[in-house]
C-alpha cells in the first residue's frame, strides 16, 4: 500500500509548528500551522493551535475564526468550545461566552473550571445569582483553583457592596497563601471602598512586598496617601505608576492634585495637562486644571476650563458646583455673576438630588451674590444640616453663615467647595 505522503508531509509540519510554538517563535508556528492546514484542510487541530499563536500575537479575529473552524471540523470537541469560551469573555461577548461553556458542561461536565468561566460571564452581566451558583459549584468541584474563584467572587461581592463577604474571601486566599499579591490586593481594594483607607493601605503595602510592579496597588495606595493628606507618599506612588503605565490618567490627576497642595503649581500644570493630553474627552482633568487656575488667581482661566468640562459632560453636577462656586465667590467682580451662579447651583442640586452638602452651600453663596441673604441663611443652614461631623468643614460652613447673616457674600481665593 503507498504511503500517503500528503498526510506524512502535514504531520511534520504540524510537529515543527507545535515545536515553534512552544519555543515562543509564534510567527513561524503560524507558518508550518497554515502549511499544514493547506496540504489537510480537514484536521480540527492545526485550525485550534494556530489560534493559540495567533492569542500569542494578539490577532485575537484570526485567533476566533480558527477556533470557529475547528470547531465546525469537530463540534464534539470540548476543548474548542472552552477555547472559543475564553476568547469571547476576553471580548466581551458575554453571552457567547455563556453558551460555549454550557456547551463544554454538556460534552464533559467534569470540566469545573468552566464553571468559574460561566460565573464571571454571568457575573459581567449583572446575572448575580447565576455568577455565585456557578463560583460554588467550581469551589466544590475544583478545590486546587480555590483561590481563582474565591477572589472572583470577592470581586462580585465588593460589586454588590457586600463587604463583610468580600473582605471573607479575598483574607481566606491571603490565608492560605500569604504570598498572593492579588489577595491582598483585593483585601485593599475592599477596604478603600468601605472608607478604611488605614487598612487599604496595610493591604496594598503588603502586596507591594510581594509584587513591586503593581501598578493598581501603587495608585490605589497613592489615593489612601491623598485621603490621609500625606502628599508626598502620594507623589512617590504616582511617579511609579507614570513610569510603569504611562497611560493611566488617574495617576496624573492624583499627582498634580498633590503638587498643588505642597505649592509646586508648575508640576500640578504638567500633570493636569498631561491628563488633559492622554484623556480630552474626560472632565476632570479640565476641572482639576480649572482648581489650579483659580488657586493662581486666574480666574477667567478657571471659567474656561469648567466650561470645557461641562461640553464634555452636560450633567456633570460637580462641573455646574464649580462653575458656580467661581462666579458666586471669586474675589475679581468682573468675573462674579450671581445669575449664574445661581443658575448653575441650582442645576449641580437637582442632580445629586439636593443631598450634597458642598453643593448648597455653593447654592448659598449664589444666592448671597444675588443679595438675597434670607435664602442663603435658609441654604446654608440646610448645608451645615447635612455635614457628617468634620469640625474643620462646619467651622468653614459656619464662617460663611456669620456673613450672610450680616448681609456680606462670600470672597474665597482658593477653590471650590467640592
């Protein structure tokens, strides 16, 4: 009998494109793949292999038509379902997601790990009660992962403000194995969200012991720094961010907002406008640019940054807060304009539905700018009414109630109330 040497030629290059790509040379592994695949067409496998090297490259549309063909070639095959499940939760197709990995349970239900997939589908769609059904049926059927699905369920839980069951998960990782960067990241993240920056911090701190490199622990620690108003740790923290993920715009925004405090206004220029660069769509980096124009006393350049802001945003009720804290309080009367700064006022309290307290007291010293002092009497006690007990802010409150009480409008030389 001859020997098929069409089949012997595809079988060698299939071995050569298998040996390429374990050796990292992903290019030529997509090579001797799509060789292979000319000379047989018909083989499931080489289409499945050349999308791995093709996820290695990041051509993640090559990547899914060869898993779709593959799996055209063989449909019961769970490993190209569970293939193609994973590229489309990368993707963001949720749903697809879900029913290749129902797919995958169907062919071989003892593929728990597609369990933990499905939960964080589901849990992408705001399918809760799915998400933490299926991260319980992983747990159980797949105990050396655990701490996969305990810290995707953390993070489903801190989504649900569930913290107690957050903070629950993400410690019995830590527990189990303390030297899981990503657990106390976790930890610190939860704790960040229930307003306990100390423990925030402790928990970013010793995730950076584990892993140095972690930009998210790095700003989420810079935020904890800011709160705590120790603004150089902040600025140490962002400068690593910058130089790790140049990108992220957050960390120029926290830093320029800690250079203006400690009196650098030229680096806080340079980090707001780097933001502005990176992110002109955004709002913020225009209204933090905004706070250092009047912290400079220009006055005028702070209006045009919050109208910048405020294209970008039409109901950004922090934008229409800061406008109108300019034109009710600012010490220059060509730029004051108590309509409106009333008007403004007005519309940040009917979006946040007259419960931010920084927000009528702008309303109040709109209204003292109009002169009509009875209202801001009546909106700046109804502010004072809504503070949560911090001494330094009722004293502020309470020094611009004395003056509408003796028919005098507010004049602040540094910014906003917010």
């Amino acid at each position: 009998m001859p020997r098929d040497r069409k089949t012997e030629d595809a079988q060698d290059l299939f071995t050569r494109g298998h040996d390429a790509f374990n050796a990292g040379e992903h290019r030529e592994a997509i090579e001797c793949f799509s060789r292979a695949i000319t000379l047989r067409p018909d083989v499931a496998l080489a289409y499945r292999y050349r999308a791995y090297a093709y996820l290695e490259l990041g051509d993640r549309v090559r990547a899914l038509n060869d898993l779709d063909h593959a799996i055209r070639l063989k449909p019961d095959d769970p490993q190209a379902f569970a293939d193609r499940a994973a590229e489309l939760y990368a993707q963001k197709s949720f749903d697809l997601a879900i029913a290749d990995c129902d797919r995958v349970l169907k062919l071989d239900p003892g593929r728990a790990p597609m369990y933990g997939l499905r939960g964080r589908a589901h849990a992408e769609r705001g399918d809760t009660d799915s998400a933490l059904r299926d991260y319980a049926t992983a747990l159980a059927n797949d105990p050396e992962n655990s701490a996969r699905y305990l810290l995707w369920r953390a993070q489903l839980r801190l989504d649900c403000e569930d913290y107690a069951a957050a903070q629950a998960d993400a410690s019995a990782v830590a527990a189990a194995d303390p030297a899981n960067a990503e657990a106390h990241f976790t930890r610190g993240t939860i704790a960040q969200q229930e307003g306990d920056h100390d423990a925030a911090a402790e928990a970013y701190t010793t995730c950076l012991a584990l892993r140095p490199d972690h930009p998210f622990a790095l700003l989420g620690r810079a935020h904890c720094h800011f709160v705590r108003k120790d603004y150089g740790a902040v600025t140490a923290d962002c400068d690593r961010v910058a130089a790790l993920m140049p990108g992220v715009v957050k960390a120029y925004e926290l830093r320029g907002t800690a250079r203006k405090a400690l009196g650098d206004l030229d680096g806080a220029l340079a980090d707001f406008n780097e933001a502005i660069r990176l992110a002109p769509s955004s709002v913020m980096p225009y209204n933090y640019r905004a706070g250092l124009h009047y912290a400079r006393r220009d006055y005028a350049g702070a209006v045009r940054d919050h109208m910048e802001a405020l294209k970008r945003d039409p109901r950004h009720a922090g934008t229409f807060n800061q406008l109108a804290w300019v034109w009710s309080t600012c010490p220059d009367p060509d730029v004051r304009n108590g309509q409106r700064a009333r008007e403004c006022a007005t519309r940040a309290c009917e979006l946040t539905e007259w419960a931010e307290p920084g927000f009528l007291d702008t309303l109040a010293a709109a209204h003292a700018e109009c002169g009509d002092f009875d209202d801001a009497v009546k909106w700046q006690e109804k502010a004072m009414g809504l503070l949560d007990g911090d001494p330094d802010r009722e004293a502020d409150y309470r020094s611009r109630l004395d003056q509408y009480q003796v028919h005098k409008p507010a004049r602040v030389a540094g910014g906003p109330n917010v």
